[in-house]
C-alpha cells in the first residue's frame, strides 16, 4: 500500500517541492524515514505516533518506510510532521488520498494531536498558487496563507478538525487576511528639536531611498531621528510587502499571520556577528539586511561593529541581495535596504570641543574613524555632522515639523520619480538611488553651471566614479523635492553638502 501527499521544502526563499510517499509493508514493525531528513525530520516519527495515539489510533505492527523524494535533496524542518501523518492516515484508510492530492500540506504537530505555527506559509502559499494546490496549513497562520490568493485552504488547530473537514463532516472556516497595526504614529518628527539641516537631510534620503551617515556628539539625537525616518517613508505597496513578509515567515517573524505595510525598521546590536547581519549559519538563515527588506538597516555605534562584518555589506548594498554560499547550498536572499548609520567624530565622543575632548585628540579620532573603510563610506550617499543641540532650543516650546507633512512631501517626491520612470521604460526602478548607467544619465539632465560645478568639485575632491554618481543620484532627488525636471546648481551644491569626509580624516 503506497500514500503520497504534496509538500515543500525550502533553499531560501525558493520552494522546492517535496514528494513524501508512505508505504506498508509485512515484517518486522519498524518506523523508517529516507530521504536526506534533519534532525527535526528523524524525531517527528516520535510526534505522529502520539499524535495519532490521541486520535484512538494505533499504527499497525508493519514495516513503515517514508520516502522524501528527491531523495538527493537535504530536507529541513517540523513542517514534515502533518503530511508525514497525513500520509500514514491515507494508507490506513482514515484520510481520505483523494482529497489530499489536491493540496499542498505543512504543519508540526504536537503530541496531543495539535497542529502548530511553522516557518515559511506565505511563500509555500504562493507556490501552492502557482501549482493549482490548495494548502494545509496550521489555523494560527491561515490568515498568512490567504494574502498570497491560493484557495481553497484548509486551516486546521488540530487533527480532527482537519479530517472532519477533508471528510466533508464538517467544514472549517475561510480564513481572514489581517493586517498588522500600525505603529509609526509613536514616534513623531516634531518630537525632535533643533536640528533643522539633519531633518532636511533625512527627507532627501526618504524622497530617494539615500544611505544616510550621522556623525555627532553623544546625546545629540542621531538616533531619535533614525527612528522616525520610517515615519515619513511611504507605505509598502502590496508588491513589496509580500516580499518582505515572505522573508520574515521563512524567518518566523510573522506574528499571528498579520501582513504588515509599514517599512521594516531593523535595527542590530553592535555585537552582531556576519551571519546575523548579512545572514547564513548553518541553515543559511535570512540575515538583518534582508529582514530590512525594502526599509530601514540602522546601525547604532558604527565603529563598533566588527569590521570583517560592515565590509560584508558593501556587495549587497550595491546589488540588492546577498548571496550565501555553502558546501551543500547557494542561497541568494534580496537586500534591497536602505542604510542609516550614526556614530560618534571619535571614542570619547567630543572631538572639537577642548573642555571635554580627551588627551589623545585628534589622534584617537583618527584611529577610530579608520574601522570604517573607504570603499563603504563610498557607497552612503548622505554623510552629516549633527551638532549638540542648544540649551535653548531644548528649552524651546515651539515644536518642528510632523511626521505627516514631511511624509506627504516625500511621497509626492516618489510619485515624481514614478512619472519619470514611467516616462522612460524604466522597469524595477522603484527610487532614485536605484538609477544606474543610462537610466541615470536620462534622468538626471543638468544644466551647464550645475554640471561644471559638479565635475569641478569631484576633480578637486578625488571623486570615485561610484561617488560622482551617487551625488548625482542625490541632486536628482532634491530637483524632485522641489518639482524640478531639470537639476540645476542649488540642486548639485545641497547634493555636494551632504558629502562631507568624516571630521577625524580631513
């Protein structure tokens, strides 16, 4: 007697698909499962057993083998559990195979015959879609399965439901596309006085999707000002945030199975390890760049993160994804994130101030500022000072800004850019820090003066390649914030502003 069910298993993000067949046979009871399984695999015999023991059921005094097919494929996971034993009921004659041929199933079970949470729904959804499967899934995370439009779906808290459903006794309920709460009204742009330029400086970066560096005192608010940038970035579209929310279930970030549009805002301890950050470990797991997906990396302390660590940024901060290579795998997860940073002008934090820097100065300032190298200050378009902030305008009532406003100007900015794009066929162009080659050079049409000021400036400045054409990118933002299809020398001499060289290195 042989039974087959349909699953999944994951390199990534991409769903590679699974045929679990199940076959009983006369000789000595055994419990075998083939097929390259991980350890969370191997143990889940253990689980069906008691699972199928709280339904009143024995499995038989036979040989059970369960294949994984391809057999050369390493299979990772608990979500092996529910087809696993869905298979075993199918041989048994309890489930019905003729209605499981029809799904794709994923779920762990748990001893008392429950089915709960696992990694990766919402991109197992989508490729159920795309195969014309319906999918088995555990009730907790239906909701994450009906975003991705595949049906019919089958959300079950238990064993028993789940076949009283596939029976036809009794027909669970469709789930519920839910949305997450939104949480950017807690933290306000007007909250923040003073600091007028370092405001401007984080709307050119949300217009344009700019990297941005904040070099200042300790106290001086670079990091209450990165965490309202998410606040004035435009809501994800329902494009990107299936993008995002499937890298955060292959993660198991997803709570409850509620999509959210806000922006990712990730924001790492300094400690962080390479593979934390940029991903990988022995599952080569989604790493903090790719969980920032389409939103905001900040990285408090820059100096202090590992070096070996920031350098590994600098590939995916060019091409939008990374790449994790193993002996038995290659993974590529997408990166397309936008960098905040902050940091202090050296270690004691008061380089320039002579009652409170310390001996050392300027020598330690250089020496601290050296973890960061050249080749990653190049590729953050926007690198600021941001002064201590006046008693006076701490003591101030009057309040800057909101978050609203500025929002609303940096979203007409984007629907700015979107008509040029438009314009020029440009595809899978979403910002202005995305323009490369001749798209660039189309978009960013300057006048005479604007163009010699710019070629003079990075003449006398050594100007990388790389560098002239982020700070074109970068005037080509502020023309938009501004309504301009033309960039012209106010445009290009903001742009040169923002490009300051860290204070210890001049």
């Amino acid at each position: 007697m042989l039974g087959r069910v349909n699953t999944i298993t994951f390199n990534g993000l991409e769903v590679l698909d699974v045929d679990l067949q199940v076959q009983m046979t006369s000789g000595l009871p055994n419990f075998i499962i083939v097929g390259l399984p991980d350890k969370a695999i191997a143990e889940s015999k253990e689980r069906v057993r008691s699972a199928l023991q709280s339904l009143k059921l024995q499995l038989p005094a036979k040989r059970i083998v369960i294949n994984l097919a391809p057999a050369d494929l390493l299979k990772e996971g608990s979500h092996f559990d529910l087809p696993i034993a869905l298979a075993v009921l199918a041989v048994m004659g309890v489930a019905p195979s003729d209605k499981l041929k029809d799904y794709l199933v994923m779920g762990e079970l748990s001893l008392d015959g429950s089915i709960l949470p696992v990694n990766g729904v919402l991109p197992a959804a989508i490729a159920a879609k795309r195969r014309g499967l319906g999918l088995i899934c555990p009730a907790a995370q239906g909701s994450e399965a009906m975003w991705a439009g595949v049906a019919p779906i089958a959300a079950a808290a238990n064993l028993t439901e789940l076949l009283n459903h596939l029976k036809g006794n009794r027909l669970l309920p469709e789930p519920e596309a839910k949305q997450a709460e939104a949480k950017l009204s807690l933290l306000d742009m007007a909250d923040v006085k003073g600091q007028e330029s370092a405001k401007k400086a984080l709307e050119v970066a949300a217009a344009g999707g700019h990297n941005l560096l904040m070099i200042g005192p300790p106290g001086a608010g670079k990091s209450m000002l990165a965490a309202r940038l998410p606040g004035i970035l435009p809501p994800l579209t329902v494009e990107e945030a299936l993008e995002t929310s499937m890298i955060h279930s292959v993660a198991g970030e997803l709570k409850e199975g509620k999509i959210s549009f806000e922006r990712p805002f990730r924001a790492p301890h300094h400690n962080a390890s390479t593979p934390a950050l940029v991903g990988g470990g022995r599952k080569a797991t989604p790493g903090e760049i790719s969980l920032a997906h389409n939103g905001v990396l900040f990285l408090d302390e820059l100096p202090e993160f590992n070096k070996s660590t920031l350098e590994a940024l600098r590939q995916p901060l060019e091409n939008g994804y990374v790449s994790i290579a193993r002996v038995n795998a290659h993974t590529t997860y997408p990166a397309n994130f936008q960098l905040v940073a902050a940091m202090n002008p050296c270690r004691c934090g008061h380089l320039g101030e002579p009652a409170l820097e310390c001996a050392r100065a300027p020598q330690c300032a250089a020496e601290y500022q050296a973890k960061i190298s050249g080749p990653l200050l190049d590729r953050i378009d926007i690198q600021i000072e941001v002064p201590a902030v006046s008693p006076w305008d701490l003591a101030g009532v009057k309040k800057g800004e909101s978050s609203d406003l500025i929002r609303k100007r940096v979203m007409e900015a984007r629907e700015f850019q979107q008509a040029r794009f438009k314009a020029m066929g440009a595809k899978n162009v979403r910002t202005n820090a995305d323009l490369k080659g001749k798209l660039l050079e189309d978009a960013a049409e300057m006048f005479d003066d604007a163009k010699s000021l710019l070629i003079t400036f990075a003449e006398k400045n050594k100007l990388s390649a790389r560098a002239y054409h982020r700070t074109l990118r970068l005037a080509r933002t502020i023309a938009d914030l501004q309504k301009e299809t033309k960039i012209n020398k106010l445009h290009v001499a903001e742009a040169l502003s923002y490009r300051r060289s860290l204070p210890g290195r001049r």
